[in-house]
C-alpha cells in the first residue's frame, strides 16, 4: 500500500533560504517534503549514502562562472545516480543589519561563486570592503544574523535568505548579468 502522506525527505546544501532549498522547493513544493540542511557537500553526501530513500539537490554549474569544483571533486569518491536536474533562475541581494548603510559596510562575504557572479558591484559600489569567504550564500546570512560577523559586514545572498534571517536589503539583483542560473542535480547515492 502506497502511503501518500507520507513525507518525502530531501538533502539539500545550506540552510534555510539556500538556492539549493529553493531550487529543491521549485521541483518538489513544501507539501509532504522534509527538508534537511548540510554546511558541507561531504556530509550531505555521506548522510545520501547512509539513507538510500533519501534524494539530494546540489549545486553543480552556473552560467556565468561554470562548475561547482568541490561538487565535481567530492562526486568522484562517490557511486550515485541522476535522477534529474533543476535550472533555477539566480538573482543575489546585498543584505546588512538593521541600521548599517551601505557608507558603512567594510567586508562583504558569501559563497565564492555570489562573490564572483557580482565582481562588477562590488568594485562599483563597495570597493573598500574586504572580500570574505563563506561556506553557502544562505550561511553567510544567518552568520551575520547570528553576529558571527562584525556589523559592518553586508552579505550577498537570496532574497528567501536575508528575509528569513531578517537583515535589511541594501541592492537587489546585484549580479553582473542578468541571465544569471544554477543547474542543481537531484540525485542518490548508491
């Protein structure tokens, strides 16, 4: 017997407001799906392969930057299958605390490849600032949200992102080319 209430679980790298969640949302919707989150791709992988029921939703190129290298890198140590992929549509939006201008920010952080989709705005518009490294554009947020960052830090992220954790939007669709999308595989470990 086929129990359709069942929920359906799905892997997916970042946290909460991820591009992996809302790639993962556009195929799947909310409705009888469990979301898990990973910080890193090894774990969300090794956690695939421990439950076979269980699919992945990952990054693996953008447009405008090409692959996901630690995606094609951890992939080879592992047996999996495609089962689809998800183009999803990528605009980033600079967020910062409550009260902080943009006159104010100093460092930017997100994920490498934010940090490269939008080079051009940040040497037009926060030159000054020192570019800093996170794992996911979605941690960057909840980081600053945390106070894991100074407050003079702004990051770049989803729009789901910097409203879930509450920041205030200081640009929006600040990537360099509009045309800006991320092939996300849907997959399982073997």
């Amino acid at each position: 017997m086929n129990d359709t209430s069942q929920s359906k679980i799905i892997a997916v790298f970042g946290s909460t407001g991820s591009f992996s969640e809302q790639a993962a949302i556009s195929k799947y919707g909310k409705k009888n799906v469990e979301y898990k989150y990973f910080e890193d791709l090894f774990s969300l992988l090794n956690y695939l392969q421990n439950n076979k029921a269980v699919i992945g939703v990952i990054p693996f190129s953008n447009n405008n930057v090409g692959h996901v290298e630690m995606t094609q890198n951890l992939l080879a140590n592992y047996q999996y299958k495609i089962l689809g992929k998800i183009k999803y549509g990528v605009d980033l939006y600079l967020f910062a605390k409550k009260g902080v201008s943009k006159k104010m920010i100093r460092k930017v952080a997100s994920h490498p490849h934010a940090l490269l989709q939008c080079t051009r705005y940040i040497a037009e518009n926060l030159n000054d600032a020192t570019v800093i490294s996170a794992i996911s554009t979605s941690h960057a947020a909840m980081y600053l949200a945390h106070n894991k960052f100074d407050d003079d830090t702004a990051v770049i992220a989803s729009k789901e992102a910097g409203e879930q954790f509450e920041l205030a939007e200081l640009g929006r669709k600040i990537q360099d080319k509009k045309s800006n999308y991320t092939d996300f595989l849907i997959l399982k470990v073997e």
